[in-house]
C-alpha cells in the first residue's frame, strides 16, 4: 500500500532557538529535507535533535528571522494541528483504555470521517502493520514491540506530510529493536513519506537514513549518506561518534611518524605534526613481539562475533583493534599492529573527494 507518494519536502531557513532561560539549543540551521527521504537526527545527549523535531511538529517555534517551510507552504508559525505531520516517541503515548483498533482509528475519528470508512482503512492499516489479530485487544495487553507497531500505525493512517519519529526504538530490548529495525526500514521505503528520525544509536542511523545529520552542540557537524558519512567523516567529531575510530597523533618526518610504539609508514603526510585515523576492526593484530610496531594488551572484552582489545603503549591514548571472535589474547601480552594504507580513515574536510 502506497499511502503518501509525495510527502513534503522541508527546508529550514536560518532557524535558531533560544529557549526562555537563555539556552542556545540550535544554532542558525539551513538544512532541506527531500520530499519523501528519512532524514535521521543523529548526535549525543542535549546537542538539538529533538528541539529540531519539535520545531518541525510546531511544538516549539524558531527565534525571529528563521523560517521552516513545507514544500514552498511557509509554516514557521502554524500551531501543530494545522501542520499534518504523523509523530511518534519513545514513550508509545497510546490511550490504555481504548483497544488497538480504536487507537489505529483516533487520528480518522477526529478527521470525522464515517465509521465504515474508518473501520474499512484500520482493517487495511492493521493488516500491513502484521496486528490484525490484536485489534480488540487493549493496550496493556501487547508487549512492547508490538506497541510501537500500534504508534506507528496510528501516525501513518492519516497520511501525513511529514513523520517525525524520536527514539521510538529505544525502550526495546535488543533482538526486537533489530527486527522492528527492519521493519520499520520496509515501511517508510513503501509509504514514501518524509521522515525525521531522532536516534543516539549509530547503527541504527546508518541501517535507516536516507542521509544522516550529526549533530553536535547545536550545530550540524556533518550531513551525507551513511556511507560518505562513515567512509568521509570530515572531522574527528563526527569520525569518532560514527563507529569508533583510533587517532594516531605524533610527529612526522620523511613520510614516517614516530610513535611510543614504533614507527607508521604514512605516504600521504608531509613533515611536521600529522594524525592518521583507523578503525578498530581495521587495524590486525598478531601475536608476534617484537614487531616494528605494536604495544601490549591492558584489557580485552570477548563479544561473540569480536574480540575487542584495548592496547598501551602503542599511541599517547588506548588504541581499540576488534579483531575476529576467536582470536585469544590475554592481558599483559606483547603484540604487534598491523595498519594498511588502503584502510586508513582520511578527514574529508572539504565534503566533497576524500583529500
Ligand atoms: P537527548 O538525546 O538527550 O534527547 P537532544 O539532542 O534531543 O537530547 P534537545 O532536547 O534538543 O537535545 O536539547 C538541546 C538543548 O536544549 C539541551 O541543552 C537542553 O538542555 C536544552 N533544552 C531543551 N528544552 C529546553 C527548554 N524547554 N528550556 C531550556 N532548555 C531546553
């Protein structure tokens, strides 16, 4: 079912906010939203995501001089109602004492559509949300999962222009916050709607962005696809919060930088101060000593799938190297590193080419 094939495009226009104490929670944003994409707001704790969702739903409204706009419709000042956008939080915010059926529908009931139109489009929405036999159940009677399918279902029956999505995985324990991952990547691909999704879950991000904004302190650090954002971070902020990265930071003459652990090849850097960015499940490990370079397991974390390893002495800070599950290296250990050029992270500084 393609409800909405044309959701609304969203441009930002110089919007800050400043809230009544004072607190600068965005900074001048210029940002578009393609019409039909989902955008994902990704960044820590307090840096803007969902001060920028609030001021898409009209919840909250941008200092003087900033504009948002839907298609070319100026809505920076309508008040939510007015405004058509689906919204869905981390906290489902469904009524407890109405069925599944009856929360699917709420959102055609106040539209006053009839109650035969209304019974025929929830049918239709329950089926494809895989809750049809939970229709006359109430809300207390679902598991978690299968409430934010009954919030999702209840934001999309009424075709909205915009969906707003913030956290709505994150009360979810781990398997099925992968499976409505999923899930939820189907949908919005067949809905086409334009959707804003708000996460502090990197792999979430990259698994249902369209494009990805980073966000840091108000500001957008870095906006791109999943993959120029994870392969051409441009700078180390976004780098590191994409993925964990390792920064090897020392002084570097005829294209070799000298580190506590030995010596890096580095081609590309001329002399002076240089860094050079790796991944951890990049960087391979061995168990010989003595090699040109390395350094000495202080801690290791078995994952099933990696072994995480920390080292000393290699770089000024840990250096972190995921290496393959069933590799074994015990605390104290002398290893040796291994880091090839075609792996290394480059800073696209400029957005565009990786320099
Ligand atoms: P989180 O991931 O923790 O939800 P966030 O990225 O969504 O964080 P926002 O909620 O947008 O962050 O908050 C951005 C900044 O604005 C924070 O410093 C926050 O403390 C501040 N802030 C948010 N709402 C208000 C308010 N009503 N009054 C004052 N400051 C606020």
């Amino acid at each position: 079912m393609n409800i909405n094939e044309h959701g609304a495009s969203i441009r930002f226009e110089n919007c800050q906010k400043t809230f009544a104490d004072g607190t600068l929670a965005l900074h001048s944003l210029d940002l578009s939203v393609h019409a039909g994409e989902t955008l994902v707001l990704l960044g820590p704790s307090g840096c803007g995501k969902t001060t920028m969702l609030r001021l898409i739903a009209g919840l909250e409204f941008p200092d003087k001089g900033g504009r948002i706009l839907f298609k070319d419709e100026d809505v920076t000042r309508q008040p939510i109602e007015k405004r058509n956008v689906g919204m869905v939080f981390q906290s489902y915010a469904l009524f407890p004492n109405m069925t599944v059926a009856e929360n699917v529908g709420y959102g055609l009931k106040v539209q006053k559509l009839k109650a035969d139109v209304i019974k025929h489009q929830v049918a239709e929405m329950l089926d494809m949300m895989e809750l049809g036999a939970l229709a006359p159940r109430k809300i207390d009677q679902l598991s978690g999962g299968q409430r934010q399918r009954v919030a999702l279902a209840r934001a999309i029956i009424t075709s909205p222009r915009v969906l707003l999505l913030d956290e709505p995985l994150s009360a979810l324990d781990a398997i099925l916050r992968d499976r409505l991952r999923a899930y939820i990547n189907t949908l919005l691909r067949q809905l086409g709607i334009t959707t804003i999704y708000v996460t502090h879950d990197q792999e979430e991000a990259m698994a249902l962005g369209d494009r990805i904004v980073v966000m840091d302190h108000g500001r957008v650090s870095q906006i791109g696809t999943p993959r120029e954002i994870y392969f051409s971070p441009q700078n180390d902020f976004v780098a590191d919060f994409i993925g964990q990265i390792n920064t090897f930071e020392g002084p570097v003459s005829n294209r070799r930088m000298t580190l506590p652990g030995g010596i890096l090849h580095c081609a590309h850097l001329g002399d002076g101060h240089g860094k050079l960015y790796y991944r951890p499940k990049d960087i391979e490990i061995t168990a010989r000593a003595g090699s040109e370079f390395g350094g000495v397991v202080h801690q290791t974390q078995f994952i099933g799938d990696r072994n995480r390893i920390w080292l000393k002495g290699v770089n000024h800070d840990l250096v972190i190297v995921d290496s393959d599950g069933r590799s074994d290296f015990f605390i104290g250990q002398e290893v040796g590193l291994r880091l090839r050029p075609e792996q290394m992270i480059r800073l696209d500084r400029q957005g565009g080419a990786a320099a």
